[in-house]
C-alpha cells in the first residue's frame, strides 16, 4: 500500500456545518420523540392496550424456549397450540399471529441482557420497547425528506413524523403491538426504493431493489399492516414510469423485490403459502408489469403519442386488474383488509363495524388531529407535482394513499403521519425558502415585515398544535390503570383488582365468559381460559357469547352449559348523580353510556350487531338508553345490579330537580332534561341460582362521580344458601 492511499484511508473525516446540523437536528427530533412517548410514565409502569398482554405472552414463550434449549428451540414457537384462548379449539400461535415480531422482540431482549448485560425483566423491557423503537422513526423519514428536499426538510420531517398523533398514540410506552417495528421497516423499505430509481449504477440499483425486498418482506411478518407498503411499492413501479422517462432496468428490479418480499413471507407460518397469491404480492406483480409494459409502450411511440399512450396504457392495466378482481385473483383477502380499500364492504362482517379502531375517521377528527400540517401539506404536495420526480410521485403516493386509508380505518392513521409529516415538510421548506433569500443570509433591508410576520405565524401555529394537540395525546394513562374507560387521565383500578382475584381465588383451570374486549386481559393476567378474545376471529363464537348476553337468564344458561362456562364477567359504567336521591332516598345513578364513559352497558349495540338482534327493541327510540324490556328480559340487564326507577326531569336553567317520570316524555324535551336513573339491586346475590355473585370491584367514584366496577358471576345451578344478602353498593 502507497503512502497516499494510507493517508486517503487514515484522513480525519470531513463534517461540514450542514451535516453537524442536520444531525444534530436528527438527534434532537429522536429525542423529542422519546420524551414524547414516555410521558405515560407518570401513570405507571404497563403494557397497554389489550393486545399487548398477548403479546408479550407470545414473546414469552420464545424467549424461554432460548434460554432452555438455546438455538434448538428456536423452531418450538411453530409448534405451539393455546387452548387458554379460544376453548375449547385454541389457536396455533404461529399460523395466526405474526411471528417475525416476536422473534425480533425476543432477541432484542437477549441481545441487551446477555450482551449489554442489562438487568431488566422481559416485562420492563416490552413496555420501554415501543417507545424507542416508535422514536427511530426519524431515521428513514429523513433520509426521504433529505432525498426530496435538502436536510432541513429531512430534519423537520422527521420532527412531524415523531410527534403527531397517528403514529405517536401507537408508539408510546407500553404500547407493545406490531406497529412500532412494521413501520420502521416499511418506511425504510420506500427509501430504498427510492434510491433504486435515482442511483446510475445498475448495480446499486439492484442493491437497493434488494433491500427494499428484504424490509417489505419484514414489515409483512411482523405486522398485517405491512402490507400497505407492499402495495404502495407496487404503486411506484406503476407511477414513476408513468410520469417519469425511466431506464426498464430499474422498474426490472422490481422482480427481484418481489422475489425477496416472497422468500421473507413463505419462511414464516404466517403468511407463509397464501404469501404467493396474497393480495399484496399480486399488486406489487401488476405494479412491475404494468411499469415495463408502459416503459415498452412509450418507447414504440411517436413522441407527440407517448403521453396519452401511456395514460391508454395504464387504463388497460387497470382493466385487466379489474377483471382479475372478478375471476377471484384477490379472493383470499379478508373482510378486514378488504374494508379499507372498499368501505361500503364493511357491513359484511359485524366484528369490524363494531371495533373502535376499524370505523372510519371523519374529515373534522383527521384535520383536528394534524391541523396546520393538513395545509401545509396540500402546498407541499402541488409543489411537488410541479417539480415531478421519483421522490416526489413515491411520498404523494404515500400522502394520498395513507389520507384515504385513514379515512376508512382509523387505526390506520399510523401511515398518515408519515405521509403528512414528508408532505408538510417540503411546504413548509418551500414558504421559509421563499422568505429567506437564496444566500442564506438575512438582511434587514431584504426581509420586509410581512415576511417576518408570516414567519412567525407559520411557527405559532406548529407551536400551538404540539402543546395542546401532539403532546396530550401520549399524557393519558394506560388501558389497564383506567380500567379501558374514557377517564383517560384517571386511576380507575377496578380490572387490575378483578385481574387479581380472577388469578388468585379461581381453579388453575377455570372457564371464564366475558366479552371479547377483554380476552386477553383474562387470558394472560388472570391466567385463566376464555372463550372470545381481542382476536375477534371466530365470529360464530363471538354470536354466541353476545346472544347469551342479550337473551333471557333461562337462555343464557343453556349456552353457558354448552360452552362450558363456569364464570360470567360482566363491567358496568356508572354516573353517581345524587347520594340521597329526592323521592328515593338512596344514592341514584344513570348508566355512563350516556357519556361514553365505557362498559358493557355501551357494548350492547355491538353484541346485537353480531348477534344478529333488532336492537331498536332494547332502546328508547329517542335517547338510545335501555328500556323496560332490556331490564327484564335480558341476561346482561340482570347481570347488571341496578333496579331502573324511570327519568329524573331536571330543570335546565336552574339544575334543580323537579321530578320522577316512569319512562322518557317526549313533550317533555324542550322543557326538562332527561335523564334515566337507577339503584342498587344485585338480582344474583351470594348463594343464589343459577348465578351468585362471586366478585365485584371497589367501584370508587372517581372525581367524586364517575364509577367503572367489574362483576363476577359464578355458574351455579344450584343455591347454596336460602336466604343471601345483597352486597353493598357501589
């Protein structure tokens, strides 16, 4: 070796101002982020959510199976049948979930405890996990804002990417689901393939194609949302060509991303064989064909043709991709999935119209969400338009396709920060670099005051939407310490004490019936079987439970003996209106359905909607709060220990009392506020049949009012004792 190339080798690094700023920038926009997700630490230390717990039960498994049998284990996990989900069918863990994400979490955990040697549970470590791992984020947000605009934009989109609601609420602490890490490598995943258009060298480009098959192919088995960057890969091999001259090899390259994206995908049990003829990989396959068959059109083209004749082309596609549709090309793709990209299908399946996170996101909740960047975004992306390139097509792409997505289904609103982060970006890098003149430095005589104010205005508004928008919406408590009510800010511990007994005063092998909101909770902390779960894919067994909910206690007793149930669990939501209620003269309370407070008392439209019953029969027409039938005829209402006494009319200008009504006066409605009322009645005390009361919660008002309280109802046909007592009330 010369001399001169030892010193080329040996020659200190140079960093100009402008990459020390960016990263600096860069670290800064991580750190925001993190802070940002541990916020929730001033409520706990917990999993959140639901799913989570079953997570972290999965990740469980592998990890002991590493540390009892080493790498021999590492297969185990597909062998896997769990009878306490689901009973008496169970489910194989590995056919039905998404392994690459528990393998990941596994060995991570291995590598910081066993390599950095960090003394940390496996529990500690998944709820710290997603906050990290949601904060990195930035890193492939941006190296695409660098790609489309300079570092600034790079720098400040990864700031937006970090902070706004979609992807933050599902990144934060404890929030251990598959979002955080599908993300990060779908995201990565469109870089990559947006380098592979602009690199000159075939053989980077092939590189590059490679590696956006490897994360697509990671991001699909570690979350089913991950197919989203499959198809909006497919999308960009379709686009680019479209409005761009490109050399066939690069769209070619297309191939070898498929291929790559396959191999991932029939190495895991799930997708594993339905992977070859996944509705994703077909759009990714007719994304490619369709980019070479556009790039081979236009080439045989007059010039003063090749517009429309790859507009003509493109139409063509699209036919065969319809008539493809018809004959069954994308049969296997699911209610779930298929419900995002044509909502009116949504109505097929019950389970999804009925869960929070897959009902559509309004206009107003997407533009109170984002706010100032929703505009910028509009100004950035005709910006980008105007200055058409690869980059550019991919992230409309990505913004158009991620606003429409979270339209349908809002938990898809992870993929809108992305996209709204990128595109809001580059506006808001194109109004400062309006203001500021093309030398970077600002003089006194050459930034006139409307600049200045406008300037100021741009960064009040980003300010304003972070403190009382961005932030709140990672400062709530978790799912478990609030009980899944809307006192999102509250301690509302009545599950966590439910949890408790459920796993310390019940058989090892007890059956427990509740409802499938929470199956996992049951299933993992109370370590006991259950019938339904937060998987919600068995629908015949989720009707099931609903119609013994909403039948009468007979009915209900024969499904519970043909399940072989042994408990009910039932959580009920209250309002404390008075301790001394006028003309009763014992504590009156009202259901919190009528303030969406939570409960089973505001599930009982989705347990009709899957049951398949009229629900207009348990409802007052005019307020949609239970009516007299409700009460008597169905279980779930004698599972409730509330006697209804009729409609408190309160006088709204004054808010004093003014009298009981048996049942909702309509003429009254102008006149008095309505509100149904109820007391204390438990219909199956201690002893009784064929239910007795086992358990039930502290149920202490919470801001001196608000009561969320779990009931325990134990099979038993018959009674133990002739003369029981009712508990005390709430």
């Amino acid at each position: 070796m010369s001399k001169d190339q030892a010193r080329s080798i040996l020659r200190r690094p140079v960093i100009t101002p402008r990459r020390a700023a960016a990263f600096l920038g860069l670290v800064i926009a991580f750190a925001v982020g993190l802070m940002f997700r541990l916020q929730m630490a001033n409520y706990g230390y917990y999993l959140d959510e639901f799913d989570s717990y079953f997570h972290y039960y999965a990740t469980s498994i592998i990890v002991n199976d590493i540390n009892t049998k080493g790498l021999s284990g590492l297969t185990d996990f597909f062998k896997v049948v769990d009878y306490n989900e689901w009973y008496p069918v169970g489910y194989n863990l590995a056919s039905t979930t998404y392994a690459g994400f528990y393998y990941t979490s596994a060995f991570l955990y291995e590598f910081v405890t066993k390599v950095l040697g960090i003394n940390i549970s496996l529990y500690d470590y998944l709820v710290l996990q997603p906050a990290f791992i949601g904060s990195m984020i930035v890193f492939p947000v941006y190296l695409i804002g660098n790609r489309l605009r300079g570092p600034g934009v790079g720098v400040l989109a990864a700031l937006f990417a970090v902070i706004t609601p979609g992807f933050l609420a599902r990144s934060s602490l404890g929030w251990y689901k598959h979002e955080p890490l599908s993300m990060l490598a779908g995201t990565f995943a469109l870089y990559f393939v947006i380098e592979s258009f602009y690199s000159q060298d075939r053989r980077k480009s092939l590189m590059y194609a490679l590696l956006t098959g490897l994360f697509l192919g990671y991001s699909s088995v570690t979350w089913g949302g991950g197919r989203y960057y499959d198809g909006l890969v497919g999308l960009a091999f379709l686009v680019i060509p479209l409005f761009l001259a490109v050399d066939y090899t690069k769209v070619l390259n297309g191939i070898t991303t498929i291929l790559v994206t396959l191999s991932i995908g029939l190495a895991f049990p799930n997708p594993g064989l339905s992977w070859i003829d996944d509705a994703a990989i077909l759009i990714m396959t007719l994304g490619v064909l369709g980019g070479l068959v556009i790039i081979c059109a236009s080439k045989h083209m007059p010039d003063r043709l090749k517009i429309s004749g790859k507009w003509i082309t493109l139409a063509v596609i699209a036919a065969v991709g319809l008539i493809a549709s018809f004959t069954g090309a994308f049969a296997n793709i699911t209610y779930r999935y298929l419900s995002v990209i044509i909502p009116a299908v949504r109505s097929v399946s019950p389970a999804v119209t009925t869960v929070a996170e897959q009902q559509p996101s309004s206009g107003i909740e997407i533009l109170h969400s984002y706010l100032i960047l929703i505009f910028l975004a509009a100004f950035g992306g005709y910006i980008m338009l105007k200055r058409r390139n690869a980059a550019g097509l991919v992230t409309i792409l990505l913004f158009l396709s991620s606003l429409y997505v979270a339209s349908t289904f809002a938990r898809l609103q992870v993929f809108l920060s992305i996209g709204v982060a990128l595109v809001a970006a580059v506006g808001v890098g194109e109004l400062f670099g309006r203001m500021i003149p093309s030398n970077g430095k600002i003089q006194a005589k050459g930034l006139n005051a409307m600049r200045g104010i406008l300037s100021i205005l741009l960064i009040a508004m980003i300010l304003v939407s972070s403190v009382y928008v961005w932030v709140p919406a990672a400062n709530r408590g978790y799912s478990i310490t609030t009980s899944a009510t809307a006192l999102a800010q509250s301690y509302v511990p009545d599950w966590l004490q439910a949890l408790t007994w459920i796993s310390q005063n019940t058989p090892p092998n007890a059956k427990i019936i509740a409802w499938w909101d929470y199956g996992y909770w049951i299933s993992i902390m109370g370590n006991r079987t259950t019938f339904i779960d937060n998987a919600t894919f068995n629908s015949t067994r989720m009707a099931e439970v609903a119609t013994m909910y909403l039948s009468n206690t007979s009915t209900a007793v024969q499904i519970v003996k043909d399940l072989g149930g042994e408990y009910v669990v039932v959580f009920l939501s209250l309002r404390l209106l008075s301790s001394s209620c006028p003309q009763l003269g014992v504590p009156c309370y009202t259901l919190g359905r009528l303030y969406g407070l939570g409960g089973d008392d505001g599930k009982i439209d989705a347990m009709a909607t899957i049951a398949g019953f009229n629900l207009s029969k348990y409802l007052n027409p005019y307020n949609s709060m239970p009516n007299s039938l409700f009460w008597n005829s169905t279980f779930i209402g004698a599972l409730f220990p509330l006697k209804y006494q009729g409609y408190m009319d309160i006088d709204p200008t004054t808010g004093q009392f003014v009298g009981i009504t048996p049942d909702y006066q309509p003429q009254y409605a102008s006149t008095y506020i309505q509100i149904p009322i109820y007391t204390y009645q438990q219909n199956f005390p201690a002893g009784s049949s064929p239910f007795e009361l086992v358990f039930q919660s502290s149920g202490t008002p919470i801001a001196g009012s608000w009561i969320a309280q779990v009931f325990i109802y134990k099979y038993n046909p018959q009674p133990t004792t002739s003369n029981a007592t009712d508990p005390s009330s709430p």
